[in-house]
C-alpha cells in the first residue's frame, strides 16, 4: 500500500474588491476609447433610423405628387376635348 505525500495546505486565495484593484491611466483611456466607440456606433444607429424615416416620408410625397400630376394631366385632356367639342358647336 502506497501512502501519498502530504501537500501543504494552501489558503484560498482572497479576491480583491474592486476598489483593491490597480487601475493605470492606459486602461482608463482604453475603456473610455470603447465606450466613446459603443457611443458612436449608437449614434450612427439612431441617424440611419431617423434617415430611413425621412427617405420613407420623401418617397410617400413624391408619390402623391405623382398622382397628383396624372390627376391633372387627366383634367387638361378633358377640358381640351370640352373646348374642341364647343368649338366645333354651330
């Protein structure tokens, strides 16, 4: 029967608290450079929002001009052929 060694008995390790923790400038502007980024990204997210709602906004009114032009090309042909008509009239 083999024994085994006995091992030193080691004390947890304590985990410091974030107060504990060193912090060099270095990894302050590293974070600060990610959250500056995160911020522009959302940013740039809520602009192509705010552009898509536009783009939307300008095509509905481009349509309804559109309609709006065939409406009138419609009447100039209705009242030329009332003027023809009455203009032919004895």
């Amino acid at each position: 029967m083999t024994t085994r060694p006995k091992t030193a008995r080691t004390t947890p390790t304590k985990v410091p608290t974030v107060a504990e923790l060193p912090v060099t400038r270095a990894m302050l502007y590293g974070v600060r450079d990610e959250l500056i980024a995160r911020n522009d990204q959302t940013n740039a997210e809520d602009q192509e929002a705010s552009n898509w709602a536009a783009i939307k906004a300008v095509q509905g009114l481009n349509a309804r001009f559109d309609r709006i032009e065939a409406d009138i090309a419609e009447l100039k042909d209705i009242v030329r052929e009332l003027v023809r008509a009455l203009s032919k009239r004895p």
